[in-house]
C-alpha cells in the first residue's frame, strides 16, 4: 500500500512537490530559530559565567551583598588554602581567585607628570602560574588584539577602547590608583603589553586585565582574594545547587559577616530572576512560533484535501470505499509530512552550522549596553533542534488532511463528483 500510494504521488506532483516544498520551508525556519535562540541565550550565559559569576562563586557574606561597589575589605583571607580545599572537595570544577577594583588609570608624560587620565574596571587573574585555566576561561589568545599577554605580574592588557581613549601605545608606563583592602589609597605602576578586544560592549569599553599577585601589591591583599570561582564545561543547574547547599551547611555562619557563603550563578546579580523571565519568553515565543507554523502547514494540508473533492468524487464512483480513500489520503499526508520535515531538519541545520560557525555581528545593536552579549552572536545546534520539526512538518500537515477528510464522510458521492465541474 505505501510503495503504491508512493508511486501515485510520484507521477502526480501537484499532490507532492508543492506540498513538501511548503512543509520544508516552515520546518526549516522553525529549526533556525531554535537554534538561534539557543545560541542567543547560551551566549549570555558562557560570557557572564566566565567572565562575572562562575557556574559557583565563594565569597564572604558582606562582600557577597555589596558585590557590585568592591568591597574589598570583606574579602576572603587564607584564599590559598580554601582554593584547595574547594578543588579537593569538587574536583570537577575549575576553581581561580579573582579580584574585581575600579579606580584610575594614570598615563604620565615624559616629565612623569599626568598627561592622561580615566576611570577603569580591573580584573585581577591568575596569568602566570603553570596551567592556569585561566587563559582559556577568558578566551585571552583570542581576544588579543595586539602586543602580547603578561608574563610579569607589573604587566598589564588595556582594552582596545580605553588604550585608544587615553592616547597610548604599547610600552607605555601607567599608574593604577585604587582603594586598597584596608580602605587606603594605593598607587601601583604597570606597562601595557596588550589589548584586548572581547568583542563584548560591556567589557570592551574600560576594562584592565592584570595578574592577581600584582594587583595583590596595589590592594594590599596578600593570601587575600575577592571571589574564588567554580567554573565547568557547562552549567548544571541542579549540580550547583546541591554543592551550594552541601559547601554552606558546613562552613557558612549566617552570624559571621567574614563567613564563606557560596553562591550560584542563579544566585548572584538578579541573575536567577533574569533567567525564568527569558525562559519564559522564549517558551511563549516559541510556543507562539511553532503554533503559527503549524496552522500554516495544517491550512496547507487542509486545502490540499479540499481541491481534491472531484478526485475523491471519481475515486468513490469507481468503487473506492469512503473508509480507504480517508485512509489513503492520511497515508499521503504521513509520506509528504515526514518528507519535507527530513528536508526541511536537514537545510535548517545546514543554515545553522554556517552560522554557528561564521555567526552575525550585531556589534552597533549592543552599543551602551551592560549586558554581557558577544558582539558576534552563533547559533547553537542542540538536540530538539532535531526533533521539533516534526511537531509543525508532520503533526500539522496529518492533522490538516484529517480535517479535510473528513467531508468524504459528510458529503454524497454524487456532491463529491461535481466538484469536478468547478
């Protein structure tokens, strides 16, 4: 029956090769959009992970509640040996000090008098020792725009932006003046090496990057650091949250404002918030997506069988029971479904991986923004992407052919058959 029913579509194209063509062009554009949105939303949370919160952050509960003003002296003291015990206890992270400070940067003239100044953002990480992964967390080879990365800790990289702002150039000397742990101004000098370009506004704008130990000098924070962060391959949510609670109910005092407190990425900047809100919207989004999808193919597929009433007319006065011909146009209906949804899966994902790997630039869209997007946004091919195609391509277009079937079991032979008049 189906290598019949195969063949008749074959030599009667009008009943398959439009058909397919719609069914692929809606399968093909829902993948797409799967993919983008994916891409999209796990963009924002590779970059805020590695760059801000970690998938894990231990801190102290005072810094952890004034996160964003540095508060320094709440920072973490004995940081060495807590960051061996954390890689100890979860070895499947990768667990980095990090020290975040703001301040001035100092540009001096050759009388070492101040030609240039500007406020800065600094990121104090482990550049120098053997294997630190923190090259890789921040994507430094790639993001280096020029000159080289720190080999000393009075070495430094200035972002693109801010070199350019205080009319620089590599070799130059610059002072960093920020308030150190103990609430004194400090003064330390560095020499730009690099810069960086992350290719994200929110960073790309003032951001300094320097070893932790040289900004160990400047703040005064020996065996001290800010954040100790967990970083993974990927964000497991239920595993964070079960090592949250786990790491807080043995070392976590809530009396204690210098108490370890760890936090996950959910946890920390309204993040947690912010990720049910886009999860919501991208549901609905899509939801809304697939639906108008799939009341075009079952529109499709409804008229389909509509035009075809005469044939059916013929088909009954020739002898075809109504109860077969329903059951061959379902069968049809099912070949043409999965057909253009295989099709349209396969040029849908074909559009993707060019653009997971080549990507958009949407650099002037994200101008002024603080939000941690790539400038560059990449699809990402995951696995429904290669499945929901068959709600709209398959589901929607049998569904459409029943609907219109139907009216074989309403109408008289005779009402069928004139069909072929108009």
């Amino acid at each position: 029956m189906w290598k019949f029913i195969l063949k008749g579509m074959m030599r009667d194209r009008s009943h398959s090769l439009f058909p397919i063509i719609t069914v692929a062009l809606g399968v093909c554009v829902t993948v797409l959009m799967i993919c983008w949105i994916d891409g999209v939303f796990g963009d924002l949370i590779e970059n805020t992970s590695r760059l801000q919160t970690g998938h894990l952050k231990v801190t102290t509960r005072e810094y952890a509640n004034g996160v964003t003003n540095f508060p320094l002296e709440y920072s973490l003291i004995n940081s060495n040996e807590i960051t061996q015990n954390l890689r100890q206890m979860y070895p499947q992270y990768f667990w980095v000090q990090r020290i975040d400070f703001g301040g001035i940067i100092d540009v001096p003239d050759e009388n070492n008098e101040t030609k240039e100044q500007g406020f800065f953002f600094g990121k104090a990480i482990d550049l120098l020792s053997q294997n630190t992964p923190e090259i890789e967390n921040l994507k430094l080879k790639q993001a280096l725009k020029s000159g080289k990365l720190p080999n000393k800790k009075d070495e430094i990289l200035l972002s693109n932006g801010l070199l350019e702002k205080l009319k620089i150039s590599l070799g130059s000397p610059v002072t960093l003046i920020s308030n150190t742990m103990d609430g004194s101004m400090s003064m330390y000098n560095f020499t730009v090496v690099g810069t960086i370009l992350f290719g994200i506004e929110a960073m790309d704008k003032q951001a300094v990057i320097c070893d932790i130990e040289g900004a160990r000098e400047l703040l005064y924070m020996e065996d001290a650091t800010a954040e100790i962060l967990g970083i993974s391959d990927f964000f497991n949510e239920k595993e964070t949250e079960t090592i949250k609670n786990d790491f807080n109910a043995l070392y976590s005092d809530k009396n204690d404002e210098f108490s370890p407190i760890m936090l996950t990425l959910r946890d920390q900047e309204g993040l947690g918030l912010y990720l049910d809100i886009v999860n919501q919207y991208i549901s609905t989004f899509m939801f809304i997506f697939i639906f108008i999808m799939s009341i075009v193919l079952w529109n499709s597929g409804l008229m389909k069988g509509i035009r075809r009433y005469g044939e059916f007319g013929v088909r009954l006065a020739l002898g075809e029971s109504k109860g077969h011909l329903y059951k061959t146009m379902i069968m049809e209906s099912i070949i043409v479904g999965l057909i253009g949804t295989i099709l349209g899966t396969a040029i849908g994902l074909l559009f993707a991986y060019y653009l997971q790997e080549v990507g958009v630039n949407l650099g002037d869209m994200a101008k002024n923004s603080s939000i941690m997007f790539s400038n560059t946004i990449y699809t990402k091919i995951t696995p429904k992407a290669f499945y929901i195609g068959f709600i709209p391509g398959l589901l929607a277009s049998v569904a459409g052919a029943m609907l219109a079937g139907r009216a074989i079991f309403k109408r008289e032979t005779s009402q069928l058959f004139k069909e072929l008049e108009k």
